[in-house]
C-alpha cells in the first residue's frame, strides 16, 4: 500500500514537472539580447559576428517601450551608414513557429532595403562557412514615403528583394519608437513556409488575428530554413536606426505577453514599477513597503521592508515568481 502510494504521488510528481516545463517553454524566450555593455562598444566584441571580422556597428543608449521586458535595460544597438551586417546565432526551433521581437527606433529616412533577417545559422562559404546561399528568410524592409518627409513605410518579404510589400497606408514616425515582432511559420513540406509582421505601439498579450503585412510564402526561393540565427543589416550611407530589446521565442507570450515582460498588467500600481536584468528583480517604491517574494507554489523566498527607490532582488533559478508589493500582487518570470 505504501509503495502504491509513493508510486502515484511520483506519478503526479512526474506529470507536473512535465507541464511545468511544457508551460514554461511556451512562456520562457530562448534567447534574449538587451546590450548590457557599454556606450560605444563594437558590437562584434560581445558575440556578434561580421562576414569579414568588421564590427562597424557600436552600442548606443537604448529604448523605453511601456510594459515591453526588454525597455530600459543595458543599451542598444545603432545600425548606421553602409557597411558590414551583423549575426548572432540563438537555439534552433525546428517545428512551430518562431517569434523575434525588437524595438526600433528610426532615425533617417531610408532605401528600399531591408536591414533585419532571420537566418539558418550557417555561415556563407564567402565568411569562411559552407553554406553556399543567402539563406536569409524574412526580412523587413523601410523606404521613404512619398508624401511626408517625416514619415517611413515599412517592408517585409519572405526572401526575394523584388517580392517586397510596404505599408504605404500606416507609416511609422521618424524618432518614434516601436515594437516590431516577427512570426516565422515552419510548415511540413518543401518550400511553404511563412512570415508575418506585426507592428505595435503599445503590449497586446494576445497575438492579433491579422498581421501588419503578410502572411507571405514563396515556393520559388532558395528553400525554407529552420531559424537558428538573426541578423542586422546596415545597407547605405544615411542609415540610421535604433534596436534593442530582442526576444526570440516558440510563441507569442514568450517575447510578448504580460507574463514574458514579467508583469501582470491588471494588478499593477502606477506609483510601484517592477522590472529586471540579468540577476535581480527591481522593484521600485515611492515610499517604504513591505516586499514578499514568493515562489510560483507559493512558498515564501524573501521578505524584506523596502526602501524608496530602486529595490534590488538577487534571482538565482529561473522560473515564476510573485511580488506583494504595498499590497498590490504582481507576476514575473524570471
């Protein structure tokens, strides 16, 4: 009897840590960059990789998007003028769909070139790889508008330059600052996958039923890719724009929700801000509170008053956290 009982409580045990994980990939990216080096660095001295070892692009302050995870830490990455594109490899995703979200901030008027990709992760044979194609699959694009100086469409395609769609009826601003979140659908087969874009001005943490442009295949490119890679393109002289914030994920919430930025947006103070970097939780209060961390079981970590200001939590395993706050809850996923 003892031992059935053992058995079925490690049954259950097995079968929660099964849907814990399941959950937490759907939730969790697989890998961010947030630029935490300083001002004026090259890029290429922190992982990223130029075709002919040229890390032209430098790191610059970053952006501020309300409630988006990635806003407000470290710095970001200014793409500028003509020369090298920069690549940094992330975990393969091999089925579903991938996600890459980034802000973006415009800073010049445009060509029609696209200065973003996802890639196979492979290296061209021309930087010393094996791969012998452009396997850069959607890529996003930003040209002049025709009637307003101050104003960008934005372009997307699957691969083909010349098969490139712009949003000429909802330009962005230039100096305005932007989510972008691309989708990349694997779909079984040969030569039908899909991209989409999504442009937001403010946290949905739903996916919208309809994209900004696409969905797009091309049965006549170079082949589908299973994205493992992204890349900056900086494509001409008088180029100038803002990235930071990347998250790439296997879904929506991932990179996007309440949950991945790390907040529940219904239950949050104004007056109380919660965010994060790579080894705490900060939580700000505009006087003392009492701050209670608590794991996602409910199992109280940390108990602290807190002070006005920034409170710095040390977060040593990853995973889902609640903050009581000045008696407002809060959720973060670490």
């Amino acid at each position: 009897m003892n031992q059935f009982i053992f058995s079925k409580k490690a049954w259950f045990l097995h079968a929660f840590l099964i849907f814990y994980f399941s959950v937490t990939a759907q939730i969790s990216p697989v890998w961010t960059e947030n630029f935490e080096y300083p001002s004026g660095d090259e890029i290429g001295d922190h992982g990223w990789v130029f075709e002919n070892s040229n890390p032209y692009l430098k790191v610059c302050p970053g952006l501020i998007f309300k409630g988006y995870t990635g806003s407000g830490i470290g710095n970001g990455l200014r793409i500028k003028d003509d020369g090298e594109a920069a690549r940094h490899t992330f975990p393969q995703i091999s089925k579903g769909n991938v996600y890459v979200s980034f802000l973006v901030q415009f800073n010049s008027n445009l060509k029609s070139q696209y200065f973003f990709t996802l890639w196979d992760g492979n290296m061209p044979s021309w930087a010393g790889g094996t791969d012998t194609k452009f396997a850069f699959n959607g890529r996003i694009y930003c040209e002049n508008n025709s009637e307003f100086d101050s104003k960008l469409n934005i372009g997307l395609s699957f691969h083909d330059n010349k098969k490139s769609i712009y949003t000429a009826d909802k330009p962005v601003t230039v100096g305005e600052t932007y989510l972008l979140v691309i989708k990349y659908e694997i779909v079984p087969g040969e030569n039908n996958d899909k991209v989409s874009l999504y442009l937001l001005d403010r946290i949905l943490d739903q996916e919208p039923g309809k994209p900004m442009l696409g969905p797009l295949s091309d049965n006549t490119s170079k082949g589908d890719i299973y994205p493992a890679g992204l890349m900056f393109r900086p494509s001409h002289a008088g180029q100038d724009i803002v990235v930071d914030g990347i998250r790439v994920g296997s879904s929506w919430n991932s990179v996007i929700s309440s949950t991945s930025s790390g907040i529940a947006m219904d239950s949050v103070n104004p007056a109380i801000k919660i965010s994060k970097d790579s080894q705490s939780i900060l939580i700000t209060l505009p006087k003392k509170e009492q701050i209670d961390l608590y794991e996602a079981t409910g199992r109280l970590l940390f108990s602290v008053q807190g002070h006005p200001g920034i409170n710095r939590i040390p977060v040593t395993e990853k995973g889902l956290y609640i903050i009581i706050a000045g008696q407002k809850k809060s959720k973060i996923f670490f």
